[in-house]
C-alpha cells in the first residue's frame, strides 16, 4: 500500500517541499530509506521505530519503503522524522486524506515519542506559504516562538507523536501558534544604553550618523577609550527591523538553528567575530556552503573589534560581500547565494602598543612598525568606510555631572532622518545616503558657490582625495537630514568633512 | 660631478683637492693621483665615459648642479672637515645666502612637538626667514609644511636623491616647497640606493646651512642629537624648546637647555641674538569672522590647546556645530588640528 505525507527540506536558507512516500508490503520485515538522505535522516529508523512501539502505536512489520521526492536533492535533518512515522502510520490509521495532503509535517522524534526542536522552522514555513495546495504546518512545540514570524498559514504545534495522530484521526485539536503581525513596540528602556557612556561625544555624534544613513563607520584609538562600548550600543538607536527583514533574518537564523529572543523583538542583529576568526567563519562555507558572520549579520551590524588582528586576507574577503550585499557560496555540491546588507562597524589600535598619537602615554612603536600595522588594510577596504572617529581615553571635567544623552532620545533623531530618506529615494533601488549612486549624487546633493569654494579649499588643505568628494556628501547629506534641513549646508559639509580627515591623517590621502 | 658619479667619498676628495694644482685637471692627471686606489680609478674611468649620458639625464629630469668650484656654492659648507664636492638641487640656490633657522626634531613628534613644530614654521614665514630642514617625518615635515603654507621659504636637505623623496609621503610637500620658491638639495646623485649613513651627512649639511638651530623636540640619544654635535663643532648657535620633564621626547631638549642652549618661546628670542627685526605681526581681522566663529576663538584665549568637547562645553553649543566650525576655521588659518579632536588657536 502507498501512503504519502508531505514535508520540506532546506537549501541554503530556502525551504522546498519535500513528499514522503511510504510503501508497507508483504516481505521480510525492514525499512529503507531512499531519496538521497544523510545520515541523519539513515539513523532515523531506529528512533521512529522506537518512538511509534514506545507511543503505544502499532509499528507494522513489513517491508516499507521510503521515498523522499524530489529524489534528486540531498536531504540532510532530523526534521524528516515526523513525516516518515505518519507515512508509516497511516497504513494503520487510515488517517485523513484530506487534512494529510494539505497539510506539512515537521519534527524530530525521540525515542519516547516526543517531538524535538528543529532547525530551519521559517524557511520550512515560507516554503508551504509559497505553495497554495498547502494549508497548514505542525511545527514542534518548542519551535512555536520562531514560528511566530510568519503568519500567511496555520501553525500547529505539537509536542508528542501521539498528538499528531490523534489530530489526523479527528480525535483532538491542536493548538495553534498565536500571530503577531502588528509590529512589536519595545516598551523596555534599549540596553545597553547610550547614557552610560560618559563623554566621547563626537563618536556619539558619529555612531548617530553612522545609523541614521547607514554609513560604515572606523574607529581608532587607544586602548580603553570606549570603541566597543560606542559599538555595543548602535543596535539601539536603529530602526527596528520591518516585515520584510524581520523575515528574512528569521529565516537565517532559524536555518543556522539561532533564532532568539532579540530577533523577535524585531531588533537588528549584532555580530561581533573575534579576531581569530577564520576566513570560512566569516564569510560562510564548509562541506554544506554554510552562511557565515557576514550572513548572520544582515539587516543588522557587523563588528570587528581590532579589525587590524584580523588576517589580511579575511579582511580583504569583507569587500565584495559589503559592495554587492550579498555573498555567492560554492563548494563542490552546493552554490548559494546568501543575502549580506549590513552595517559595517570596525574599531582598531592606531599601532601594535596602541598609543601611537596619544597625548598622555607614549608609544613604543617605530615608525615602520606603525605602517605596517596600520596597512594591514587595504585601501580598497578603507575606502568602504564613510566615516572616521580618533577616540582618546580623556574624560574632561565640562561634561562630568551633565547628564549623558539616552539612546532613546538618539533613536527618535535617526528614524526621523531615514524616514526622509526613505521618502526622498522611494523611486530608486537603494534606500539610504551611504548607496547613492555616482549619476543620482547631484541631484540629490547640489552644492551652491559658497560650499562648492568651500569644498575645494578643505580638500586642498587636508589633503583628501578625490574618491573622498563622494563620500563626504553622502555624509553630509545625512547630517542635513538628522537636522531635517532639505539643502546640504556649509556646516554640514564642514562636519562631514571632520569625518573624513582622520582616513588621510592615519592612511594618507 | 665626475667624482661624486664615481662615488668618490668626501674625504678621498678633500685630500685630492690638497693635492690639486690651481689648473683643472684631465682624466690622466686624475687617474695619477697618488690619493686614489686601484678601485677608485676603475669607477673614476667609468664614471668619465658615462659623464654624457648622466648630464643627459639631469638635463631631462630638471637637475640643476652646483659643484664645491661654483660661485652659488654656499660658503657655510666649507667650514664642515669634508665639504661635499657637488650639490643636485630643485628650485633657487640663492637661499642659501640668506639668514635662515633650521627647525629640527623627532620623526615621531608628540602633540606638544607638532604644535611648536607648526609655530615656528609659521613664524618664520611672517617674518619671511627661511627655514631649513629634513623633510623628514614628524616635526621637519611639519614645520616645513607650515612655513610653505603661509607663504614661507624652507630649503629641503635631502639623505636620499632627488628622484626618490624619503619618505615617500613628503613626496607632495616637496613639490610645493618647490613651487613656493624654496630649494631642495642633496650631495646625492639618482641611481644609486640610499643608504642610512647619508642620514646622518645630511645633517651635517643642515647644521652647516643654518645660522641657528632649533631644536623642538628631541629625545637624548637620537639623530637630531647628531645634527646638534655638528652644529657645535662648527659653531653654530644652538635653540631648544624646553618640555615636559616627563616625556622622552623632551629629554634632549631639556638637557640641551641645561648644558646652554638658549631656551626659546618665540621667535624673537632668536632673531634678537642676530640683531634682526621681527617684521610687524600681521593683524588678524576677525571682522569678517562669524559670531560663532569669534565666540569659538574666544575659547582659545585662555588655553593653548582644546578638546571638540571643552569648546561645545564652553560655547554652550552642539558638538556638531563646533565640527563644523573648526574646519572653517581651519582652513581660514586660524586653528590648526593636532589630532584627537584636539585644536589649537595659531
């Protein structure tokens, strides 16, 4: 007899629709699995085996057969579970026609029957939505938070193999997961917070610019001047995430078996990979072309805390993902291609000791030391940074007792600003200052004399390059958005160009 | 230049000149000179077949050449043991007739040393002296940059050739020193490497150029140190800019001090030694200066030196609008960055 139940598989980060098939004949008793499974999905015998006879369900001894279709794609998980012991079941129960082909299964089993949480739920969840024969998905109970998500199906949840087969014999209902499509306010105060960050004002500055017109933003100094702390804290004064990202890096995260608590709150991710880190670990890949940092980091910010640490060639792989944002990962089975718009955020030593330029402590470096360390970046990669900060450890006693700004307060400044931009570039295809394009840039930030003379003599005077005439009014347009100013003012070209001097100071022009 | 392409040491040359009759010698009276070994007169011989095509190259490249027997020779150079026998050089020769101050220190200068660096860079500019120096990294660099950016004259001595500017980043300074009407010199020809002894006969050549030496920032043991020996033994007067006691960079300036240099704040405390007067100080008119402007440069009066976040604090204003007001400022000519978010009023 064929019996067949429905479930999906994951490549990459997107889902597909997988059909279990099962074949329960007359012959010696035994179960083989075919359809390119894994060991995962080989290993399954036993505990669906174990868990249908520990259900108190009736295992059949016969011959049966699986089929995973499409038979031609590998099939890696555990999720497999649930739909081959129902397959199996049904020659028993004679379940639903009906429910069981509308419907798709998903779920590992123990040993004693209860369903186990899975990796890659959003991605098997888009995957039904996505196909309109399909109504409905039993999910694992413990993977009803990230199921929350997604709200275009019916979401079950069940937490044993018994549940899943009384409700496909009518016997019971199953409960569904709560939606929640209206965006969730975080009502809590953002931690952490920007006032507990005592001075270092022009790197708040930056960082709220930096949000505000997703510009990638460097910063330099010396040990204990509160780089990472600025870091930490960008999360905070972004906009939190839309339906559309929400979804996406759910998926990634769930399809890495990540999913949390943060993510739920709709707030952007933060990643922050040592600096030993390996190129692979970064960038993705491995025998299942894995997503790596840079994936994970997506719709949210990306830091390298020491970025001069890193290995050079790990630094230079950052390029391509930060331009093109996304990465394209091949190995010998598998080429995907993995969504990575990120925020890029860095911070490093000036030199090794990390005093170089400090007025209070000297340095212990030499002059060549210093260069070396210091063009461990490439220019190309520099280049990618809109905006840098020279950070000192000093504290000045003018701003002691004054109250800190609070991130909340820096917040309702930077969606006011992106809400602009938002409004200014509905019709093209990027949404932020830091990616206009070349052709769009004077219409989008004309310049009158006074600022164009302006222009000309500070970068005479600084010694900018010209690549950086670019950036400083992409920049600038920011600030005069955070100002909700509709031109680009000679003050505001003026702050940005701040931003930007510190890049020829330290790396030449 | 036949002996300088021959790579014929100083000193070998000093000796030869000793030797020389008034008349200007041939090739044959050379290669007999007892002063020279067999290898010298190898590469003296094929030093005089390549003497065409190297003044060719000069000629292409834009050298001008003054050797020890010209008039535009500086005299200064004779009082060094070995003087060297040939000068390349970019733009006016003529500088070095006039009175000018050399303004040394370390390659890797502290803020305080930049400040003072960009101080009497500028200063002698005002008061149109030339300065000289290495157009090394760190405060040569810096006062040179300062002295050609307000209008100023500096005279460029150079450890490597004209074709290859170490360091490579003062490769866009060089230029303008030249295009502001100052020379840059070396004994050097092109071709061959540098080596780090020419360092060191550089400096000899700044203390012998200069009529007084500043000394900004200088650790004890460092080659700004060497150049100050040099100077002394051929009688220069030696300037110092005394620092913190605590800072390695200043401990040779300290001890300079200690041991009789002359500490100097100002300019005027060294043109004063030479009888010479300041030319009357240009006043600022801060007239055409912005409220804010004024209101920032105000913060100033008091102290030396200010952080972004000590003016916001004392202007009662944003830190995005005092960013903004520096690098207006800046480029006027009124503040100068020492980096860090620190400025100074200049």
């Amino acid at each position: 007899m064929f019996h067949q139940a429905i479930s999906a598989g994951i490549e990459g980060i997107d889902g597909y629709i997988v059909q279990v098939e099962a074949d329960v004949t007359k012959g010696v008793p035994q179960l083989n699995i075919v359809g390119l499974p894994d060991v995962a999905i080989r290993e399954s015998k036993d505990r669906i085996r174990s868990a249908i006879i520990n259900s108190d369900l009736h295992y059949p001894n016969k011959r049966i057969v699986i089929n995973l279709s499409p038979s031609d794609i590998k099939k890696s998980g555990s999720h497999y579970d649930l739909p081959i012991a129902i397959s199996i079941l049904d020659s028993e129960f004679k379940y639903d026609e009906e429910k069981l082909e509308r419907m798709a299964l998903i779920g590992e089993l123990s040993l004693n029957g209860k369903l186990q949480k899975v990796e890659g739920v959003v991605s098997f969840i888009l995957a039904v939505c996505n196909r309109p024969d399909l109504k409905a998905i039993i999910i694992p109970a413990e993977n009803a938070q990230e199921a929350q998500v997604v709200s275009d199906v019916d979401i079950y949840i069940a937490n044993d193999l018994v549940e899943v087969s009384d409700y496909l014999r009518g016997k019971c209902v199953l409960e569904q997961v709560k939606k929640t499509t209206e965006k969730e306010t975080t009502k809590e105060a953002i931690q952490p917070n920007f006032e507990d960050v005592k001075g270092n004002l022009v790197a708040k500055r930056a960082a709220e610019i930096s949000a505000a017109g997703y510009h990638n933003f460097l910063m330099i100094g010396a040990p204990g001047s509160g780089k990472s702390m600025i870091a930490k804290r960008m999360s905070g004064i972004m906009s939190s995430m839309d339906n559309e990202e929400y979804l996406e890096v759910s998926k990634i995260y769930s399809s890495v078996g990540k999913f949390n608590d943060e993510i739920l709150r709709r707030l952007r991710p933060f990643r922050a990979p040592h600096h030993t880190s390996t190129t692979k670990s970064i960038i993705g890949g491995g025998n299942q072309a894995l997503p790596g940092e840079v994936v994970l980091a997506h719709k949210g910010i990306l830091f390298l805390d020491e970025m001069l640490e890193f290995q050079k060639r790990t630094l230079e792989t950052l390029r391509q993902p930060i331009e093109d944002k996304y990465v394209q990962i091949s190995r010998i089975k598998h080429s995907y291609q993995y969504p990575s718009d990120f925020l890029f955020l860095a911070a490093t030593n000036p030199c090794p000791c990390g005093n170089h330029l400090n007025p209070s402590k000297d340095c212990t470096c030499n002059p060549y030391q210093i260069n070396q360390y210091l063009h461990r970046a490439s220019k190309p990669l520099l280049d990618r940074f809109d905006i840098f900060v020279e950070m000192l450890p000093i504290q000045f006693d003018e701003f002691k007792d004054t109250v800190q700004e609070s991130s909340e307060k820096i917040r309702t400044r930077v969606l006011r600003a992106q809400e602009i931009q938002l409004n200014r570039y509905r019709e093209k295809n990027y949404k932020f200052n830091s990616a206009i394009a070349v052709r769009d840039i004077e219409t989008f930030c004309p310049l009158d004399d006074a600022s164009e003379e302006f222009m000309k003599a500070a970068f005479d005077k600084f010694q900018l390059s010209l690549r950086s005439y670019h950036k400083v009014l992409c920049v600038a347009r920011t600030i005069a958005d955070l100002q909700e100013s509709d031109r680009i003012e000679l003050q505001h070209l003026s702050e940005a160009i701040s931003f930007r001097r510190v890049l020829a100071k330290y790396w030449g022009s | 230049m036949l002996f300088s392409l021959a790579n014929i040491s100083n000193k070998k040359f000093s000796e030869f000149l000793t030797w020389l009759d008034d008349d200007i010698p041939d090739l044959n009276t050379i290669l007999n000179c007892a002063v020279f070994s067999a290898k010298n007169r190898e590469s003296i011989r094929i030093a005089y077949d390549g003497m065409d095509d190297f003044k060719k190259q000069l000629h292409h490249s834009h050298i001008n050449v003054c050797s020890c027997f010209d008039k535009a020779y500086p005299q200064s150079l004779n009082e060094l043991l070995y003087p060297p026998k040939i000068l390349y050089y970019f733009g006016d020769i003529r500088l070095l007739q006039e009175f000018s101050i050399s303004i040394i220190g370390s390659r890797k200068p502290t803020q305080y040393g930049i400040q003072c660096a960009y101080h009497f860079g500028k200063e002698s500019a005002v008061h149109r002296i030339p300065t000289v120096s290495g157009l090394a990294m760190g405060i040569d660099g810096i006062a040179q940059s300062a002295t050609v950016e307000h209008g100023g004259k500096t005279v460029a001595v150079l450890g490597s050739n004209l074709l290859e500017i170490y360091p490579k980043s003062n490769q866009s300074l060089a230029t303008k020193i030249v295009s502001s009407g100052g020379l840059i010199l070396t004994e050097y020809h092109h071709g061959n490497p540098t080596l780090p002894h020419q360092f060191v006969e550089r400096n000899q050549m700044i203390a012998a150029l200069c009529d007084a030496l500043l000394v900004v920032e200088a650790a004890a043991k460092s080659g700004t140190m060497t150049t100050v020996d040099f100077a002394l033994d051929i009688g220069r007067n030696i300037y110092a800019i005394c620092g913190n006691i605590f800072s390695p960079n200043s401990s040779g300036t300290n001890r300079l001090i200690q041991s009789g240099a002359k500490l100097t704040m100002d300019l005027q405390d060294i043109l004063e030694d030479y009888d010479l007067k300041p030319s009357a100080p240009i006043q600022r008119d801060v007239s055409s200066l912005s409220e804010l402007e004024i209101q920032v440069l105000e913060a100033f009066e008091k102290n030396a030196q200010l952080h972004v976040e000590q003016i916001a604090g004392m202007t009662g204003r944003g830190i995005p609008e005092i960013l903004g007001i520096l690098n207006v400022l800046e480029i006027k000519s009124y503040v100068i960055s020492t980096g860090n978010q620190l400025f100074c009023r200049i």
